[in-house]
C-alpha cells in the first residue's frame, strides 16, 4: 500500500499544480528528424537548447542533474532504436548508445549533459544520413553489413558470411557486389582500414597491436593496405590526426590470421 498511496498523494499534487507534459507531437517529430538523417532539423534543436527546457518534461529526479540524466538516457534508447527500425547496424546503434550513456557518468552540470546530448543526436542523424544515402540493400545483404561490424576484428570471409545468410558463397558474392557496388573482400578490407583510422587517431598502440587485433598476417601487410586505402602509411596519418579522447583496449591475441 505504500506506493499506491504515494501515487495518489503524488497524483493530487500534480493536478493541483497543474502539471502536465508537453504534447508528444513535437518530441515525435524529433526523433523522426533522428531517425531519418534531417540533418538541418536536429541542429535547429539543438540551437534552441529544447533537451535542457523544464516546461512540460517529467520530473525523474530532483536533483536537476540527475533529473537531465535520466531523460538524456531516455532519449538515446528511443533513439537507439528508432535508427535501427530505420535501417541502422543494431550492434553499432548499441555500442553508440553505450558509448553515449557511458560518456554520462562523470558529468556533474546541466551544461555537460546539454553538450553531450546534442552531440549524441548530431552523431546519430548524421549516421543515418550516410545510411540513407545508401539504402536499398536487401536482407541478406544488410545481414552481411551488420555482422561485418561485429566481428571486425575477427578473420572473415565469405564463407563464414554464407552461413550467417543461409545462402550459397557463389550467389551471395555476386549479390553483394550488384548492391554495395565492391566486392566482400573489398568491403571488408575497407572496414578494418576504417577501424585502425579511429586507432590511430585516439590510441596509442603500436602497430604491430592493431594490425594483430585487426587480424591482419603481419605488420607489412597492414601497412601496405593501409596505404593503398589511405594514400598514407599509418604511422603518416597517426603523426597528421593522433590526439586523445577516448581508450581503446586491444586484448592479448594468440596469433594472426589473413585479412
């Protein structure tokens, strides 16, 4: 009985202070603008500071920190996964949903959490305006993408997607190709190049650790892709880009196999 007469007690406060949520047109049409890449819209937002606005929002804490918290992780779940009904990798709208609530934590003002806020929704709208120039690809296809991103750091090969798919290797090859316009192995050899770029930019391992956490067969390899990719080697693009922000832990790998 303790929280049902809480609730009422709670309840009669609010009616008696006339408290009500703003109408769910406006927050709808937000995560849509999200959702579907608008670019432009989402920034407008931002520029109006709406997230760190009282009138009419939920009262989760009263601390206003806290309370800020609460509705930023909130918002990145319905964001999460808004952009993966719309088409975005589920495991990558995951980890950049982690990555943002994470980022949360040692934050201790309404102005932190406002900055983060807008620069998670920025970076979600301009993922899915990537993706949406890039729509159209089937289920199998997407399937491959998306285990692709999962298991970068692994060897993989077309068989290994075939048996994700269910499909034949000969027949998913050439769908693939048809749709992304480059073959698998391309694709893949370009995702791990994409991933020892941010290595490179907000780590300091050496690379001989990222080309052995990209599974790459040895250093040599690593750099010789790398530049045809890039235009650089990997230790040029470290001394143009490097700079801290984030740590990545590559662990301990017991071998190497063939990008």
């Amino acid at each position: 009985m303790g929280l049902l007469q809480d609730w009422y007690v709670h309840e009669t406060i609010n009616n008696e202070e006339e408290r009500t949520h703003r109408p769910q047109n406006e927050e709808i049409a937000f995560y849509q603008a999200v959702s579907s890449g608008d670019i432009d819209a989402v920034r407008h937002n931002c520029e109006q500071n709406r997230f760190t606005e009282s009138e009419g929002v939920g009262i989760l804490s009263r601390n206003p920190v806290t309370n800020l918290k609460y509705h930023f992780v909130i918002t990145t779940a319905l964001i999460t996964r808004l952009c993966v009904e719309a088409g975005m990798e589920m495991e990558q709208a995951f980890r950049l949903s982690d990555f943002y609530i994470l980022k949360l934590d040692p934050l201790h003002s309404i102005q932190e959490v406002a900055r983060l806020h807008d620069r998670m929704v920025l970076d979600f709208t301009g993922k899915m305006r990537l993706l949406k120039k890039n729509a159209g690809t089937s289920k199998p296809v997407t399937a491959c993408i998306d285990y692709i991103y999962a298991h970068i750091k692994e060897r993989i090969t077309i068989e290994d997607l075939a048996a994700h798919t269910g499909l034949c290797t000969s027949y998913l090859s050439r769908l693939f190709k048809e749709e992304v316009g480059i073959s698998v192995s391309d694709y893949i050899r370009e995702k791990k190049i994409e991933k020892a770029q941010n290595l490179l930019k907000f780590c300091d391992y050496s690379l001989i650790e990222i080309a052995n956490y990209l599974s790459f067969s040895s250093q040599s390899h690593f750099i010789q892709i790398f530049k045809k990719l890039v235009g650089m080697t990997p230790k040029k693009y470290r001394d143009l880009y490097y700079c801290t922000g984030w740590t990545v832990t590559i662990p301990d790998k017991p071998g190497t196999t063939e990008a």
